[in-house]
C-alpha cells in the first residue's frame, strides 16, 4: 500500500541554521499539507499547497517557513533560520481529492530539534 | 472559530468497549475523522465520517456522529492491547488543513 515518507526521521540543528525537511506524498495526489506537533500539544496546521501554489497557510507559517515542490515526487519544508521554539515534530501530508473524498494520509514525521 | 476538543484520558479493560468522544465547533465540516498515533509514529487515519451520515460501521470500530450537537464519537469493540494508543478527532475545513483535537489517550489493561 502507498504511504507518505519522509527524511530524516530525526534532525538536530542549531539556533539560526536553515533546514529542509524532505517529504514524498503518495504518487498521484493532488494536495499536500505540512503540520507540526509540539511535545504534548495538539498537531497544527501549517500549510497546504495544490496545483504548485500554496492554498492557505497559518499565523505560524511565518516569513521563515517556505515550500517547495521541486520536481514531480518530493515536497519539502524549508526553515531559514530556526529558532529554539521549532523544537517539534513535522508531519507531511497528501490528498488524492479522487472521488469526492477529502482524506489526508500522513507520513511518520521528522522530529526537528533546535538546540 | 475552529476547535476540537476530547477529554485526554480512558482506561479500559481488555475485551471491554471503548468510546472515545469529541465535540466540534464548525458546523460547515463535510468530513469528520479519527486518527491514531502510537508510540513514536506518525497519524494513521482509522476512519472518517461523511457530515450527512449519522454512523459508521468498519469491523471494530463504530463512529457515531450527531450533528445537532457537533459531537462525535468512536467506538472500539473487544479492545486489545494493541489498541493503546492516542486517538485524534480532526475536523475539515474544506480541502485546505484539518483542525485536530489535543488527542484521547487510550490505555487497555489486562
């Protein structure tokens, strides 16, 4: 069965350095959704992205986060300078919208540590 | 505005029913779902539930949906060990993000 991967599962970085955290949705969807989860904390919306644009993004989805779909398989999340508070797990997320259905698959996430 | 909400805590004994519960505010949600997270992993949707439908059946696990009060809840038959996890209700806001509850942990006992 097709799932979402994403690389690495763990990444530690200091204070101010830029990251890219790597996803590969499921082939053949549409959408894609980046969320976070904060040790302890509800999971929270980042950013969805559909026909190369972005479609919305929240109040956390400052002037720091970016995204990309570089080619035909990868979307990724970039950090420019990251700060002690992006401490937290990152979810990747596809949509296939066959059908009528709205269902989001996630991927098993990057844990991001900020030190 | 958006919220979910669930209490964060049941205790079951194995082979009992569990029902896990939540409550949401946007009435405009088309799909309603739960996803599961053990351990170290990622969210693994379980099952979702159209807005104009009132019940889902699939093998274990029932949810059942009353619209009129925004509650939503899951239900899994002869819970196993296997089922300790933490169980997340998450509404749509369209196609464009989920809106997910704090997530209700789940512990089976023997």
């Amino acid at each position: 069965e097709p799932e979402v991967t994403q690389t690495p599962s763990h990444q530690v970085t200091q204070m101010g350095q830029e990251v890219i955290l790597r996803c590969v949705p499921i082939s053949n969807h549409l959408y894609f959704y980046w969320y976070r989860q904060i040790l302890g904390q509800k999971v929270e919306f980042l950013v969805s992205f559909y026909n190369n644009e972005i479609s919305e993004k929240s109040e956390i989805f400052d002037d720091q986060f970016s995204v990309e779909r570089p080619d035909g398989s990868n979307f990724t999340l970039k950090i420019r300078s990251t700060k002690l508070e992006d401490s937290a797990m990152y979810f990747c997320a596809s949509n296939p919208l066959a059908g009528g259905y709205n269902t989001q698959y996630f991927g098993p996430g990057t844990r991001l540590t900020v030190l | 505005g958006e919220d979910v909400e669930q209490s964060l805590f049941l205790s079951v004994r194995e082979g009992d029913s569990s029902v896990i519960n939540c409550t949401y505010t946007d009435s405009s949600s088309t799909y309603l779902y739960w996803y599961k997270q053990e351990p170290g992993a990622g969210l693994q949707l379980l099952t979702y539930i159209f807005s104009n439908m009132d019940m889902k059946q699939d093998q274990r696990l029932t949810v059942l949906l009353n619209k009129k009060d925004k509650h939503l809840s899951l239900r899994i038959a002869d819970t196993q060990t296997g089922d300790s996890a933490i169980y997340f209700c998450a509404e749509s806001v369209g196609y464009n993000k989920l809106i997910f509850g704090a997530g209700t942990r789940l512990a089976v006992h023997p």
